[in-house]
C-alpha cells in the first residue's frame, strides 16, 4: 500500500516580484500525474511570459495523452518555429505514469534531476539542450519503476547556482543525502528543505528564481485512507 | 499580510476505482490561480473521461487569459457542438485574480457554493444550469473581494446527496459552522472535514463520487516567507 507524494517550493528571484519559474500540474488521462516545470532565459515579466508559454504547451500536449518525450519535443518545435530559434527556455517533466507503473523523467536543461532509491542517490546530467534555440533539440529521459523509497528531485537554476557569489557554492548532493538520510521523507519537507539550502547560500537573497520540485513514493500508514489531497499556499501583499 | 490557501479531497464513489470528478488548477497568466471542478454524468470511465474533457477545455481557455465567465460559456458550446448536447457535466471556476483582488466563484452545477466571512456563512444557490445540454448555457458568477477570513467552499454531488440513502441527509452548513469556528482554519483541516463528514454519512461508502474545493485567505504568521508551496498526495494500489 503506497502513496505517491508530489511537493513544490518555489521563491523569486530577490527584489523581483515575479518569479520566471513556471510550474504547472495535470492528470494525465491514462491515471496519475505530470509536473511541468520551465525557466525562461532572463527574470522578470518577459522571462515569465516565456516560461508560461512554453508550460502551457507542453501541459496541453500531455494532457491530451502526447507521450512525454513527444511533448518536449513539440515543444521545443512549437518555441522554435513561433520565437524564430532566438530565446531559450528549460523543460522538465516530471509523470507518475500509473500505465507503466513508472516515473518518468524528462529534461531539457542543465541542471541534473537526482533520484534516491533506499541505496543510494543517482545524478541525472548526461548532457542535453534547454528548448527554443536549436533546431531538432530532444530530451534526455529517464524511467524508473514506482517502489517505495524512491524520490525524484527536479530543480532550476536558483539550485544549482545557489552560493556562487560568496563562493560558497551547494553542494545539493550532500543537501539531499542529509534531507533523505530517512528514506521516506514527506516530499514536502524535501522540497522546503532543499529551498531552503539554497536560499542560505545566497544569504536570504536567492541571485535568481529557486523551484525545487518533489516527487515521491512513500508507503502509505493508513491503508483505508483512499483520500487524494492537493494543497496550496501562496502569500500575496 | 496575507496569503491564498486552496485545497481539495477527493475520493471516488465506493467500489468504483477511478473518481468521475475532475479538478485542475492552474496559474493564471496575470498572476493568481484558477481551480476548476467538473463532474461527468454517470459514474466510472465515461464520466471520467467527459469530465476531463470539460475541465481541460476550461482550464486551457484560462491559461489563455480567457475571462471566468467567457470560458465557461466556451466550454459549454464545445461540449453542446461536440456531443450534440446529449451529454451534461457540471462545472465549477473558482479564481483568485491578483487584477481585481477578488475570487471569482463560477457555477454551472445545482451544488450550491457556500462563502464564509468573519461574521457570517453565505450561500449561494441560484438556479443554474449544467453544462452541455441547453443552448446558450451560462454560468451564475460571484464576485467576492479578498480579505482575511475569507472561505469559499465548492463541492460535488458526493456531498450534496450523503445520507440521503439513509434518510440522514448531510447539513453542509452545519458542518461548515462547525469546521469554520475558528474562521482562520487551514484551508486543507476544511476540504478534508467536509469530506469526511460526507463520508461519514455513507457510512463510509460514498453514494457517488465526492470532492471538496477550498479556497481560503488567511493571515501569514512569517511575513519574511515569500515562498508559494504546492503539495499532493494520492494513494496507489
């Protein structure tokens, strides 16, 4: 008796009200669930635009059951031919595809996507090409069956470039060996801890937008509990 | 300093595996959040699948910058064109516009929406029709200014019938007043009250399938937290 557990932190950059990080969630009309999340090259308004553009196509393709490696690309296809090769944006998606009985995890961009399984953690970064600029660009993917114990870690550059300034760099497999020393972690805590770390190395001051994306597989304590649940805050004012 | 809260519990009539209710959200491109709620006539794939449909087209129309009231009546002509209106489903939008600082409660369903304020419950009952079978078809719009204490509470069929088997119909109201006492409850200790006390009803075996929606606007204990978080969870096998 499982559960599968999907969590999201998310902050803009410092002094910018916006963040250029898009993060959009569907069901996928087979069952189970897709994460969409894009970072739009630049901050501000026109990055946002961007990164909301090119979430919302990919969300529409794969909810009308476009599988993922032929939504990514028709997505890069779709900002290529409409933004003539000239902006770049990065992709990831993320399903919890209850077909295949699969995660699969698809990207478009230079940060890795770190997966623990109750072994060990594994860092995704072969290399691969955000969307927009080249032509013909595809994602690199990776499946990995649904069992307990296994959690997919997605994030954006705020992350990966997180203390850079200070020289202070994150160093996010560490942070995530620690976060996930108990294999079976709320996704929640992961994803707000992970924020968290980033946002210390820049001094409370994140140098860029920061999205952690979390999904998890968990064992489920109370198996009469057939309750889905979605929960969202966000402060305004 | 306040924040959004938005939460849903969802679960499928009993012995049926997949819930024919539908709930999206998404962002809206001019900042805030949109949750849309559909329920399919029937029950079990059919109703999922119509469902779906409905909420997809709604949801897209949104993401496009569509206005509330204009993407319900497109949704409802597609659904009339496309299944020559021999098909209903019931729809609900409910908005949180960062433009006009207002939620926007969008209704084409006989649930009624039921808003609480520091000092009062409203409901919101109006005639209306369902999506899909009449020409011409419009949603009931309400317009509330978002302030603290705010809740807005929409709900599917699940609800509005518990009991009814058992001659014990369920008080929606009453357990509203009651889970609403203290009126800064989190929106999520909300959607899964109302739930289970429409359960409850049923004995524990939903007569239908039952979801709750629940937007909130609460008072924000950290004003230094800026980040928006997204959480899910569902329970497999």
């Amino acid at each position: 008796m499982i559960e599968i557990q999907a969590a999201v932190a998310k902050v803009a950059k410092y002094a910018v009200s916006e963040s250029g990080d898009t993060l959009e969630m569907i069901e996928r009309p087979g069952g189970g669930l897709s994460l969409v999340l894009t970072d739009g090259q630049g901050s501000g308004a026109g990055a946002k635009a961007l990164s909301h553009l090119a979430a919302r196509k990919a969300v529409s393709l794969l909810a009308d059951g476009v599988r993922d490696g032929a939504a990514a690309r028709a997505t890069h296809d779709f900002l290529y031919a409409h933004k003539k090769g000239r902006v770049s944006a990065t992709l990831n998606i993320v399903s919890v595809d209850l077909i295949t009985n699969t995660i699969v995890i698809s990207r478009n961009s230079h940060c890795p996507v770190i997966v623990a399984d109750p072994v060990s953690l594994h860092v995704y970064d072969q290399p691969c090409q955000p969307i927009g600029i080249y032509p013909r660009t595809k994602p690199v993917i990776t499946e990995i069956p649904i069992a307990p114990g296994i959690t997919a870690v997605i994030y954006s550059d705020g992350v990966l470039h997180a203390g850079e300034r200070t020289g202070q760099r994150l160093d996010v497999v560490a942070a995530l060996e620690d976060l996930l020393q108990d294999r079976y972690a709320a996704a929640q805590a992961v994803a707000d801890g992970l924020l968290a770390a980033a946002v210390a190395r820049d001094r409370g001051r994140p140098g860029d937008d920061v999205s952690v994306v979390v999904v998890a597989v968990r064992p489920r304590p109370d198996t009469t509990d057939t309750v889905r649940r979605l929960s969202m805050t966000f402060p305004i004012l």
